[in-house]
C-alpha cells in the first residue's frame, strides 16, 4: 500500500506535468489565433554567419527625358553588374522577371546579350501573347555568393517582380570568411533558429526585442554582428590578391562552415521570395567535368617526400602517354597514382580522362566528380551544394535540373567544353539552350498560354540574328575575360592557346597585350614578353602591373638599365607604391647601390610599416653586404610579422647556408617547403644543402621536384644535370641537358654540361 509520502510525489509529478501541458496549449492556442488574424508574420532571419561593413544599393531611380521614373543599375555597380534599367512602376500587363546569381546568371565571359536572361527576354518576345509585355532584368552579378545574392533578392522584391530567377553555387568559396564561433555551436542550432523563426509568437518576441536593442543601441557602432566577421561592402575574392591560389588549402572544419552557410541562405531566399508572394525558380548549377582540370590539386600532409616525388613522376607519365595516344598504358599509370594518393585532384581528373579515351563512360564521369571534389580551390559548385538546393527546394520549390539538361546534350553524358566556355560559363548557344528550359517550364506553370512558344525553325532564326547584331568589341571582352580567368588559375599553355587563335580579335586591346606578356613570362619567356608590357603601356600608360612586370621581365633578359628606368618612370606615376619601390631597392641592392637599395626600403617602410616583404627585402639587403647577423633579423622580423611566410624561411635558410650552418639551412628550408610545397628555389636549395651533406638520393629528390614544379628555372636544369653526371648517371645527365637546352638555347652552362658528357 502506498504511503503518504509517495502519493504526494505522485500529485506533484501530475500537478506539473498538468501545468507544463496547459502552458504549451495556451501558447499553441495563441499561435493559432495569431495566424488565423495575420498578426506576427515570420520574419527572415538575419545571417548569423556574416556581417557588412556596409550595404550599397545595386538600382537608383532617375528621371527619363520622357519624364518618367526610371531604375537603373548604380554605376559603381557596373564593375560586376550589366547595365541594366527598367520603369520603376510597372505597366498594365507587365510580366517583369529578375534574374539573380553570380558570373554564370551575369552572361561571363561575354555579357546580358547571351545570357540566359538575354535569351529568354528574345523568346519571350517571340511568345504569341500580343496583351502581355515581358520584361525580363539581369541582376546577376560577378563573383557573388549565396550571401551577397539575399541582399539584391531584398532589393528587388521592392520592385513588383512577378517572377524571380535564381542560378547561385559556384562562388561559396571566392571570399575569406571565419565560421569558428558558429561551428562551436551544435549541428541542429541552426535547423532550431529556423523553426523558431517559423512559430508567429516568436516573431512578436523578436520584433520587440528588436526595437529595445536599437534603442539601447544610438550612438554605437551599427555594422552587423556576425559569426563569421564582417565582409566589405563589395566582392574581395582571394583569387584577387597577389598569392591568387595560394590561399587555398584542404580545410573540412571551413568547408562544413560554407555548406552551412548556403543551407541557411537558400532557405531565407525562399522565405523572402514566399513573404513577398513571388514565385521563385532555381538552379543546379552545371560545370565543366572532362575539360577543365582542377584549379589546385595538394596531397595529403601525412604522404612522405619520397611518395610525393613517386607521386609527381606518375601522374606526369601519365600525361605524356594521354598525350601520344597512349591511354590504356595511362591507364594503369594513373591507377597506381591514385592508389598512392586518393585526395590528389590531378590524378583523378586524367584517370578519368584515360577511362573516357579506352571507352569507360561511367567510370570516368565517376573519377571526374571526384577530381571535382577534391579541388583545394572549389570553384566549382561541389556535392554539397547540389545536395542543398535539392533538399532546400524539396517542399514545393522548384529546381531545375541543368546537369542532367547539358548531359542529354553532351556525348557520353559527361559535360565537357563543347558546352562551356571554362570551368563554369556556357558558351552563347547554351546558355539559350538554359533559356529555351526556363520558357518551357513557364509554359508548365501557367504563366504563359500553351502553345505560344517558337519553334525550331524560329529559335534558330533568332539565335543567328542576335549573333550577327553583335559588335566585335562585345565578342573580343568575352575572350579577354575568359584569359583574365585562365590566368589566375596558372593555367598558361592554355591561354597561349586561345590567344594564338584569336589575336586579331583583342590585340587592340592592352590588357590582352598585357596578360600575352605575363603568358610568356611565365612560361619562361621573358624577352619575348617585354614587347607585349611595352605594347600594353602605351594603350594603358598608367596601368602600374604593367609597368612592374616590365621591370621584372627586363631584368630577368639582363637588361638592367631598362628595369631600373621602368621603376623611375613608374615611380614619377605611383611614388606610394610598396612593391615597385620593394623591386626597385632589390635591383639597385643586387648592383651594389645598397644606400640607395636602403633609401627605397626607408620609403616603401614609412608607408607600410608591417608588411614582412618589407624586412625581407631588407635581410636580403644585409646578407648581399655579407652583414648576416642583420639579415638573419630582419628575416625573423618577416615571420614575426607573418608566421607562416615561406620567402622568410628560405631567405633564412639562404643565409645559414652561407655561413656553413648546413642543418638549420636545411630545418629553414623545409619550413618553407612545408608552407609551400610548390616553392622550387627551397627546393633547389636544399637539394644543393643535400648535395654538400653527401645525402645524393635526397638531392636528386629535391631537383626533380623543384623541375616538375617549374619547368621553367634554368636552375633546375642545370642542378639535376650536374647530380646526374657526377653520380655516375650519365644518360640521365645527358636527358636533362638536353631538354634544358630545347628550354633555353645557347645557354653557356648547360652547353658546357652537354659538351662534359659528350666525352
């Protein structure tokens, strides 16, 4: 029988288990009589993740010489919007349609004309429904992500649009963001906020807490809090500063930050676009699997040096039997790469080219996915994004499958540069081929009569007047863009190529004749380059790249009197400029003019006092005077500056090397290798540590990593080829002779390597 004491537990338990039931169901009770009034409509999140210094708008109104009130695209905007301009009230019987998005819903590397949106507003045109006027307006925008894509999609929700048109996924990872203190957060926090959001209750709660901390809030700083810093008010990519690749490295725990991410802002670009009662259509963004190799391929930090240089040897091999038509002996070759080292991109993309040349589809779409995957620098939407959007869209939003689009287009299935232009960009047919789906599915949903579509016959007749309509200037920036692009992705050959075809359409313009130079220069070609700098300089005589790249390239050819009168004239344009005045003092300091070396440094310091290549032009200063103590400090201040600067570390190993100090010359060296593992001079510097050491098979490690790296240092060459003859390797020292001298002709070293060998 139960005692007193346990039937009062009892009553307590149920007396609270009733309270806790009766509070919920009054909350739920209000929730309903709060929906069934309209009262404490959801509102959009703010993003959690990251925060604007500022926020421009994209559209401006004006007054027309007609009188009317017109918006039009603000013209700081133009760097990364098309012109575009519409009436601010909309006319009877207007269907107006924004499409938003990064480079891809822009019309990259051309413009609006052959986007997507160009095509569509020609087809609608075309649609049989003389009552109704489309208007279809291009709001996408180069090098936008996910979060800069809600901001436009805010603006113009504001302008009465009837349909909105959203391609967004490529560009997650163009900008620097920190997701450190919302990755700290639980997994589920993020599905949690958005349900909360969803509750009307919850709403009242937030709009009054809201006002409260704007009050409490005057006079304090208004720049939005964020989790993951605040970005400018306009696009900074890494690709834009000078390291370009260099700033991207494998980094899971960032990865899931930008995933989440997108997650949360596709799921606010459908609220917003629900609230506002518009109808809202995405895409799964489609990108080039079988042409385009990836952007920068890294192995694992756990491979070994030796299984590196295995590594680097197979994967090269491989590229040479593709090359002659060799591919079932690729085949293999890439097999036992990829078996070495499954995260390394490069292997995977031309395992999958050989499967597709010996006629195995499906496994080479397989292996180009993974290549894709493994891409350190994810300019191509990645599984993640694809997986988000469709689940995002999943309850009642519609998506448009352009994947599967472009392969039922595409032989094999695999999307490849008969579709797109690069890694992303449909070529102009492509992009109608985009249009001519949107139009179809427009159809579907009612928003245009069945029926009143063109036909083959008329689409074709349409896509070849828009062609013939446009000027050369428009087709010659289309190619320009697209080298600009291929530059930055270090892929050289290949714009040399595309150059090489069609130069007499942009050879008229400097920055092409600039980007020919950097081209050259790059491939080992210096003095063919200055032609070009000088060709670009006089279309573009204050374009200071030009002028830098001028003087390096000059110096490089050995005509120092040219390099240091292209600093002085660049000089008398940009005085404050921390990199010319940087290459300048180097130049002087390398002919022994070390006041004057040091007078430049002085200045470029006072305008920049902290930058690290600052004291490491210093270091380098003292140690051409042989004062290596000095040098060896201002080299410490660089990585006290920035600690994981490689130039540091090998400008230290340098000068260990120099006074003897073999093993911390080698630990400096390795430093530098570590961050920067494509960093060829470290490497032929340590081979050479290697070689004094009698360590042989660890100096021809170094010299032949440092020769796949960059093909293009004469160094190399000549390093190797000595190694190889003075162990006794004496064919191997002939092969790499002479392919240096095919690389650089007439070179006296390498001819008196040749001739030693010869005998």
């Amino acid at each position: 029988m139960p005692t007193k004491k346990n039937r009062n537990r009892k009553a307590t338990f149920f007396q609270r288990f009733t309270l806790v039931l009766l509070g919920l169901s009054l909350l739920v009770v209000l929730e309903l009589v709060l929906r069934l009034f309209g009262l404490g409509d959801s509102p959009v999140p703010e993003d959690p993740f990251v925060g604007f210094s500022g926020h421009h708008p994209v559209f401006e109104t004006y007054r027309a010489e007609d009188g009317s009130l017109q918006a039009r695209i603000v013209r700081e905007k133009l760097k990364w919007f098309n012109e575009q301009q519409f009436p601010v009230s909309k006319a009877s019987g207007t269907f107006r349609i924004f499409t938003l998005g990064g480079s891809t819903a822009y019309g990259r590397p051309y413009g609006t004309r052959t986007s997507f949106s160009g095509w569509l507003e020609e087809i609608l045109k075309e649609a049989a429904e003389p009552a109704r006027h489309f208007e279809v307006i291009n709001a996408g925008a180069i090098s936008y992500a996910s979060y800069r894509v809600v901001l436009v999609l805010k603006e113009i929700l504001a302008c009465q649009p009837d349909l909105v048109i959203i391609y967004t996924g490529h560009n997650e990872f163009l900008e620097s963001r920190t997701y450190q203190h919302l990755l700290a957060q639980p997994s589920a926090w993020l599905r949690i906020l958005e349900s909360l959001y969803r509750l009307r209750i919850y709403s009242l709660l937030e709009s009054a807490a809201g006002k409260i901390r704007a009050e409490s809030s005057v006079g304090e700083d208004s720049r939005p809090r964020s989790g993951g810093g605040i970005l400018s008010p306009e696009v900074e990519t890494l690709l834009d500063r000078s390291a370009g690749l260099d700033f991207y490295q494998r980094d899971s725990v960032y990865a899931r930050g930008v995933f989440d991410h997108f997650r949360f802002n596709i799921g606010r670009m459908i609220r917003l676009c629900r609230q506002a009662g518009v109808p809202v259509l995405f895409f799964r963004p489609v990108d080039n699997l079988k042409d385009f190799s990836p952007f920068k391929s890294v192995p694992s930090v756990e491979l070994g040096s030796a299984d590196r240089l295995r590594l680097a040897r197979l994967v090269n091999t491989s590229r040479i039997l593709l090359a002659e038509g060799r591919a079932g002996e690729g085949l293999g070759t890439l097999k036992k790469a990829v078996r070495l080292e499954p995260l390394y991109a490069e292997a995977w993309f031309y395992l999958g080219r050989a499967l597709l040349a010996t006629g195995d589809t499906a496994r080479a779409r397989q292996a180009f996915l993974q290549a894709r995957e493994l891409d350190v620098c994810p300019l191509r939407a990645q599984e993640p994004i694809h997986r988000i959007l469709e689940e995002e869209t999943a309850a009642g939003v519609n998506l448009l499958d352009l994947p599967a689009l472009f392969a039922s287009h595409s032989p094999g299935g695999i999307i490849g540069a008969e579709m797109l232009i690069d890694h992303i960009h449909p070529l102009p047919e492509y992009h109608l081929l985009i249009a001519r789906e949107i139009a179809g599915w427009m159809e579907e949903q009612g928003f245009l009569k069945q029926g009143s579509l063109p036909g083959e016959d008329e689409i074709q007749a349409l896509y070849n007047r828009v062609m013939a309509s446009l000027s050369d200037e428009y087709m010659s920036r289309g190619v320009l863009n697209l080298a600009k692009v291929m530059v930055w992705a270090k892929k050289f050959s290949e714009v040399r190529t595309l150059f090489e075809g069609r130069w007499d359409e942009v050879s008229h313009i400097g920055e092409a004749q600039y980007l020919m130079g950097v081209v050259l220069e790059r491939l080992g070609e210096p003095q063919k380059a200055l032609a070009y700098y000088e060709k670009a300089l006089k279309d573009m005589p204050k374009h200071r790249q030009s002028y830098r790249q001028l003087a390096e390239a000059s110096e490089k050819s050995g005509d120092l009197a040219r390099a240091e009168q292209t600093y002085r004239q660049a000089l008398e344009i940009f005085p404050e400029d921390v990199p010319l005045l940087s290459n300048y003092g180097i130049l002087l300091a390398r002919q022994g003019r070390s006041q004057e070396a040091m007078g430049l440094f002085n200045r470029a310091a006072r305008i920049k006092p902290d930058l690290p290549e600052l004291n490491n032009n210093i270091g380098l200063l003292y140690s051409m005077n042989r004062q290596y103590g000095q040098a060896i400090t201002s080299f410490n201040r660089a990585l006290q500056a920035d600690p994981n600067d490689p130039q540091a570390y090998h400008n230290l190993g340098v000068v260990y090397t120099m006074l003897e100090r073999y093993a911390e010359a080698e630990e400096a060296f390795l430093e530098a290798i570590k961050r920067n593992p494509e960093h060829d001079s470290a490497r032929n510097n340590l081979g050479n540590i290697y070689r004094k050491m009698g360590r042989m098979a660890q100096a021809e490690e170094q010299f032949r990593m440092a020769l796949i790296i960059n093909p293009t240092r004469l160094e190399s060459y000549i390093n190797l080829a000595l190694l190889y003859r003075d162990t006794g390797k004496i064919p191997l020292a002939r092969e790499v002779a002479r392919n240096g001298l095919e690389r650089f002709p007439n070179e006296p070293r390498l001819e008196r390597i040749a001739e030693s060998l010869r005998n």
